[in-house]
C-alpha cells in the first residue's frame, strides 16, 4: 500500500455513494492501488457518515474537509473523485489540478464549455490526468453492441435511429437532488445535459461525431425552487425536448423525451442499418447499456445474450482483464478502476477531457440551436466557442 494512490472524494451525495460502491467492489477483489484519504462536503454530518462507512468496510477513516480548498491545502489526496453538483465542477476541478491532484469529474466535466476548459486550462503543461467520469460505454452491453455494429456490421450499415420516450413521471423537486438540477444556474440544464450526457457520449462512440443538429424544447413544469443562499425562483429547465441529430457519418438520430407526457406512454428505440435493426434493452438516456437484439430484413432474430457470448469469446484474457477488470462488467466500478490505473501507471484515461467536451458540446449545440428558435447549429461552432448565447446567463452568473 506504500505506492497507493491517496484517493479524495468531494461530494458525499447520491453519485459519490455509487461511485464508492464501485470502490470497495473493487477493494473485495482485492485491488490495492488506492486509499480514500479523504472526504469532502460543506454537509459536515454527511461528510462525517460517508467517513465512517469508509472506515467499516475499507479500515481506514480518511480525513473529514468541508471543501476542496481545505483537502488541497492539507495534502491529503494525490487524486480526487469529484461528484458536486454541476455547477462546482470546474471550481473543484481547477483547484485540485493547480494544486497537483488529479482529477475524475463527474458528467459533465465543467457546466459550460467555457466551465470546461478552465478545467482543462489548469492542466496544460502538466501530466496530471483528467478523466470524464462516464459509465455506460463501459457496460458489457454497451462494449458488445458497439462490436456488433461497428466491428462485425451486424445490422449492415448504419442509417438512422430514433430514441423517443414520453410519459408522465415527474421528478420529485422538492428533493435537494432534483431542486438543483431544476435551475439551469445550477444544473446547467435539464435532462439533456444531465442523464442526456450518456446518450450524447454514447451516440458518438458509435456512430462518430455529430456535425449538426435542430432542436426545440420546453418548460412545462414552472415549480418554484427553493436552494439555500438563493432566492427562490421557477424551474427554468426544459421537460420536453425533440431534436435532429446529423452524424459527420451521415447517420440520422432522432431523440425526444418528456417526463410531463401524460396518459399513454410512448418509448421507442430502435437502431437502422442498412440489412435490419437493434432494439435497445435500455429505454433510458443509457444507449445499450442492457444490450439490445437484432432483427435482420429476412426476419432472422438474434437475442442480446448471443451477441455478448460472441463479443466475450473474441476477446483475448488480456482485453478482458483491461476492459472489465476482475470480471465487472457494470460501468461505475470499471470507471474508478481505469482513474486510478491511469494515475498510477501514468497514462490518459479511457474517457480524458477532449472526449468529454464532445459529448457536452452535442448537449449544449441542442440548447443553443432551441434557443436560437430551432435553428441549424453546428456541433463544432458550440464546442470551439463561437456561439455560446444560451450558456451566457450560466456562466455571467458564475463569473467564469
């Protein structure tokens, strides 16, 4: 334990719990290149219980700090997990990277494109690592289908998909988790940016990257919020979205999604090529995460759980030892374990910042093209800077 990467985790909510699921998972297995040395939160009594289950089933209790600030300043930690709400990412981000911490961030890494490269502006120059904490493309069924269609042209090739889910399943807002996320200020958006960060990433692992999109959205749900520091105000984040992805590929996507879809519910995934289509298992923002079955034009059915036998028996015990270590196949566990390989064995992640700012630059093309009222918006325009009218009240707000 010696050459033990000494571990941080800041933010001790919802996330960070299933981040350390994944920790100890791996601590089971016996992996011991890391320690969680410290924890940080501004709620002193949830840094104090997530310190404690630490201490029971990793044997260590780690350092108890209110803030980032605070654990840099003491040199607790050579790596952190940062898991706070959207809004903090690049504050936590660029100060662990300007005091020699490594860094994985929760998605999305940074709550604009300009919170984003701050955090990839503290790291020029230095080989500390920045990871994008993304799980789905690490699932077994995301790997297996990704092989299925872009190794093995299972569907023959690609042409379109549609990804449409509608039904009326309000978040809870009255809940600290779903409060923030409900004020763009803080979130960044709705769930285009927040679980939609998943299917952002995940869409362009497949299929390549998005050059254009079309989008319209809106905001059914007006709930006033009530933050502490904050003034009370409406949810301004959309709740009903519908937009046309253009691949560089040519590929066609089509995605909508509303949680205010009230009476029948509609969910449609579905996946064309040119000899036949994937149905995905997954009807949430998680592209094939649960795998997905293929129906070719003769009629020929082939079920999900013969895909990934064949996508195992392909992989030799090494690739399978890299890509699901100790046998894991969920991606949570996996992402942790690839953090704390790439600081110790000093390589990039399998996720670094340059692939994390594509997966929100598609998220954010979507919300400057419904801002612009539905108009064509270049992908790379959004990612390299020049249009940025929807993120400006975010980042006036936080000064970045």
């Amino acid at each position: 334990m010696a050459d033990a990467v000494r571990l941080g985790i800041v933010g001790c909510g919802g996330i960070a719990g299933a981040h350390l699921n994944g920790y100890e998972k791996l601590a089971a297995e016996g992996y011991d290149r890391f320690a969680i040395t410290a924890v940080c939160d501004v709620n002193a009594d949830g840094a104090n219980a997530f310190a404690d289950r630490i201490e029971k089933n990793l044997g260590t209790r780690p350092q108890v700090f209110a803030t980032a600030d605070e654990m840099v300043a003491a040199g607790a930690a050579d790596a952190a997990d940062i898991c706070l709400p959207h809004a903090f990412h690049h504050t936590a981000g660029v100060t662990c990277l300007q005091g020699g911490v490594h860094i994985m961030v929760e998605k999305p890494v940074g709550i604009t494109v300009k919170a984003t490269r701050r955090i990839m502006e503290a790291a020029e120059g230095t080989d500390l690592v920045i990871a994008g904490a993304e799980q789905i493309r690490r699932c077994i069924g995301a790997r297996a289908i990704e092989w299925a269609i872009n190794d093995q042209k299972m569907f023959g090739d690609p042409l379109f998909f549609t990804q449409e889910v509608f039904s009326g399943a309000p978040f809870d807002r009255s809940s600290y988790k779903f409060a923030w996320r409900s004020l763009k200020v803080m979130g960044g958006g709705g769930q285009i940016l927040d679980g939609g960060a998943h299917f952002t990433d995940m869409v362009q692992h497949v299929y390549g990257p998005v050059d254009e999109v079309m989008c319209t959205m809106r905001t059914i749900d007006e709930t006033m919020i009530e933050l502490p520091d904050m003034e009370p105000q409406p949810a301004d984040i959309e709740d009903l979205w519908t937009a046309t992805l253009i691949f560089e590929s040519g590929v066609i996507g089509h995605w909508g999604w509303s949680n205010y879809a009230w009476g029948e519910k509609l969910s449609t995934r579905m996946h064309y090529g040119t000899e036949g289509s994937f149905s995905d298992r997954q009807e949430w923002q998680h592209p094939f995460q649960f795998g997905a079955d293929l129906k070719l034009k003769d009629g020929t059915e082939t079920p999900y759980e013969e895909i990934e036998a064949a996508y195992l028996a392909g992989l030799s015990e090494a690739e399978k030892s890299r890509l699901f270590p100790y046998g894991i196949t969920e991606g949570i566990t996996i992402e942790c374990w690839d953090f704390i390989e790439a600081v110790a064995d000093g390589r990039s992640p399998e996720i670094d910042a340059q692939e994390a700012l594509q997966a929100k630059s598609l998220c954010f093309a979507l919300y400057e093209s419904a801002a612009a009222g539905g108009a064509p918006t270049k992908v790379a325009d959004v990612r390299d800077g020049k249009i940025h009218a929807y993120q400006d009240p975010i980042d006036e707000y936080w000064n970045i």
